[in-house]
C-alpha cells in the first residue's frame, strides 16, 4: 500500500489545489494506505471523506482520526475540519483520491492489465491474476473495485515491489471506462464480451461496445489489446476510435481467432481443454462452463506475451482462486449439488448458465432457479421470454422462476413443460422452501439471478 509523508501527498495533489495544515509538521506524518471508511480504518491511513446522496463522510472525519487515522483530505465548500487532525484541504475529495491513486501509479514500475467486458470481467481478472502469478508478483482487484472510486483504492493497495496489476473496469455508461483506463495507464487490455448488460443505460450493443472501448483510451500506442474475436463490434468499435498501433490478439470459440479451444471436457471438478497454440499441454481450470474456456483464453494470451512459460500457464490456470459467487459448485450436506452463479446475471451470462447445467451428466433431476436480469432497457420483457423459450424438458426437469420478470421466463417454459414443473414466485422464502422439498441428494440445482435479486438466500436455505 502507499506509505508517504503527508508533505509527499501534497505535492502528489498539485500545489495548486492544496492547502496544508502545517507545512513543516507535514514532513514529520507518515501516510500508510487509505480509506474511505471508518470501518476499514488502518493505523496511519489518510481518510478520504467522500459525498454521496445520502452520506457525507465529512461527518465521519473525528471518528476516524479517533480510531487512528493519521490525517484526511477535506473538501474546502466544508466549514469547520475536526481540532487536532492534520488535513489536507482540497477542491473535491473524490477528484483528489483519483489524482493520488494516478501519481502513485505513476511513481510504481507496475505493469497493469486492465479487463472489461459486460460478463466475465471477474472470472478473467483471477484468471489473468493465477496465470502471471506464477512467474511475477501479483495484485488484483479485490471483489468488486471496478468503479470510480474502486479502481483509484485499488491503485493505493499496490505494493512498491509488485510487478503485475491486473484491475478490472465496470462501467454504467459511456465515459467512465475512458476515465478507469487514463488513471490506470494498462500495458495491455481485454475485453472478454459484448453482451446485453446496461441496454437500460445506452440502449444498444454497439453502443455498449463504443463503451467497452474505451480501455483503449490510457494505453500506450505499442501497447497490448486482447479481445473476443467472435464480437466482430469491438473491432468496429476500435476503428472508429483510431487506435491502429495496437497489438492484437483474437480469442474465442471459433478457429479463426489466434487463439481457440480444440477440445472440451467438462468433469464434477471442472474444465479440461487443448488450445491450437502448439507447446501446451491439456490445460484445467477449476471452473465448470464452455464460456469459462474461452475466458482463460484471454489468460493465455496475456501469460504468453508477458514471457509466462506453457507450463507456468497451465499451472496457474490449476491453482485458481476464484473471486465468490461465480458459478461456485457447492455440495449440501444431503448430497445435493448447487451451481450458485448469483452474483449477476444478463441474457448472455443466463444462456452460458443454463448451457452448463445442460451439460453436466451424472445427475438425477436439474432445476433451474432464475431470476430477475435486472438493467435491460425497454426490451426487458422481450430478454427474458426469450430465455424461457431456449429452455427445454428433455434437458432439465424443472424451472423455478423468481421476481416480476421472472414470470416472463415462466409463461415462455410453460408453454412447452408439464405443468408442474414450471412455478413462478414472488415470495422467496417460498421459491426455497418448496425447492427444498422435493429436491434430493442426486439432484443439481442452478440458482442464477442479478445481484439485486439476492438468491443467495435460496442458495444457503439448499446449503442448510
């Protein structure tokens, strides 16, 4: 993390922003790490009062200098800092904790990767994190920094002699990426998918993939562009922004990609899979899904242009730690096996889950739990049936359906399965209980749903 004196932060903010308590006593305070919450206050760490709709951490600023805090930024519109506690006066706290994470990185001989995409950023974040850590010294974004305020926190947790960052980007609409990858400044960047996610915000795919783009935007000119080649709009979206030095690598499912399976095999424990790039050995990754494939894809890419050796890459692809909540396979103490993918979900992450639970054999009953896909726009009810009109009873047995959008999924799957095995609800507690019941040992369960939805609590209910 970052450990600087306070007079060193100053000059990191521009002077002419700045207004310090005391210069000389600025010299004599050490800096260690920062945050932006009194509950996560470390001994020493700057604390950065950040404004929202509803909170205002200015209030918090005396708390956190009594739990140990060494100083905090203060916005200037905010009368009356807290007697005693060094500050540093700045014009908006939120716009100085994002000039401080890019002086630090500049100061850093870090290599970043940036990853974004509108599925399978995290999963390819420990991916990419698991297959250059097994050659460099590693540091990732933890769970789900991805934004405005995250990317900056996560740029301040490096260490001075980490080697590798590999920072994920989320965005909610066009602008926000451009400004994650210009405080960032990746050597290289991935984007994994362009996928339905945020059609509520931008109102079509290839909007989405002008967004998407943006990673582009912090990069050197020679640097390092990693992509799906099966979207062919991330290619028309890099066009359109004129980055031509770029070096490109395609990875995807078809064989025109560099990079591309040539075999899959799924088992209980996960993904085994060859690649057409010669040297490798079968690889394995602990995920279960074709879609899991073609993100560790994007892993191999990087590793190989980073100078990871083939057998480093399928060693750190083995010993992935996987961020939670991402297909996690999980087994109750009856014996029932539970696919919980409930940290997200859009059409084309819903598609890849059911694909999966498809798949696997070995099973007696499969049920679907699916909930609502949440940010979808205006064709939020066209998504959603469509979803239920792919299912099928000769592949699963039943389907449970849960929330308002929900139902759409219902009314589709009800049209071609027995009626019994098709019901929709609105009470949780319900959805649990009656699955619950008559779900057994032998039995899997796919629970996928947007994080708003909060199926986890069906999950642990199975668990219990």
């Amino acid at each position: 993390m970052i450990e600087r004196t306070l007079e060193q932060m100053t000059d990191m903010l521009g002077v002419e922003c700045v207004k310090v308590f005391s210069k000389s006593a600025a010299r004599d305070i050490l800096i260690k790490g920062i945050s932006t919450d009194t509950r996560t206050i470390r001994p020493g760490s700057l604390f950065v009062p950040l404004i929202g709709d509803h909170f205002d951490g200015h209030a918090y600023a005396s708390e956190a200098y009594s739990k140990g805090a060494a100083a905090a930024l203060w916005q200037d519109d905010h009368p009356h800092p807290p007697e005693g506690m060094p500050i540093i006066r700045v014009k908006d706290t939120l716009t100085a904790l994002q000039q401080l994470a890019k002086s630090y990185r500049k100061q850093l001989p870090v290599r970043i990767v940036g990853i974004t995409g509108s599925n399978g950023k995290t999963t390819t974040k420990d991916l990419v994190a698991a297959v250059l850590g097994s050659a460099f010294q590693v540091h990732k974004t933890k769970g789900n920094l991805n934004n405005h305020i995250g990317l900056p926190l996560t740029l301040l947790e490096l260490e001075e002699t980490t080697q590798f960052a590999v920072v994920e980007m989320g965005m909610s609409g066009r602008g926000e990426i451009e400004l994650l990858s210009n405080l960032a400044e990746p050597e290289a960047s991935i984007i994994t998918m362009i996928g339905e996610s945020h059609m509520l915000q931008l109102g079509s795919r290839e909007e989405i993939a002008r967004a998407k783009a943006e990673i582009v935007s912090g990069m050197p000119s020679s640097g390092l562009f990693v992509y799906n080649g099966d979207e062919p709009l991330i290619e028309q979206a890099l066009a359109e922004r004129g980055h031509d030095g770029l070096r490109r690598i395609r990875f995807g499912s078809g064989a025109g990609n560099d990079l591309f399976p040539t075999d899959i095999r799924m088992d209980a424990d996960g993904a085994h899979f060859q690649i057409n790039s010669p040297g490798y050995p079968e690889l394995f990754i602990p995920l279960l899904g074709t879609h899991n494939v073609i993100n560790a894809l994007a892993a191999i890419a990087i590793g190989e242009a980073f100078g990871v050796s083939p057998e480093g890459i399928a060693a750190g692809l083995r010993s992935l730690q996987m961020t939670s909540m991402r297909i996690e396979k999980l087994t109750a103490a009856s014996g029932l096996t539970v696919l919980n993918d409930a940290y997200n979900a859009s059409p084309a992450s819903m598609r890849a889950a059911i694909d999966l639970t498809e798949q696997l054999r070995g099973f007696g009953r499969k049920f679907l739990v699916l909930g609502d896909m949440l940010e979808l726009g205006e064709h939020e009810e066209q998504f959603h049936r469509g979803i239920g009109a792919m299912l099928s009873p000769e592949r699963v047995d039943y389907v449970f359906t849960f929330g308002r959008l929900g139902r759409f999924i219902a009314d589709e799957a009800a049209q071609h399965f027995p009626k019994a095995c098709v019901r929709a609800f609105d009470d949780k507690e319900q959805l649990a209980a009656e699955l619950a019941a008559i779900a057994q040992a032998e039995d899997l369960v796919l629970v996928k749903g947007s994080r708003g939805m909060r199926l986890e609590h069906v999950v642990n209910v199975l668990l219990a």
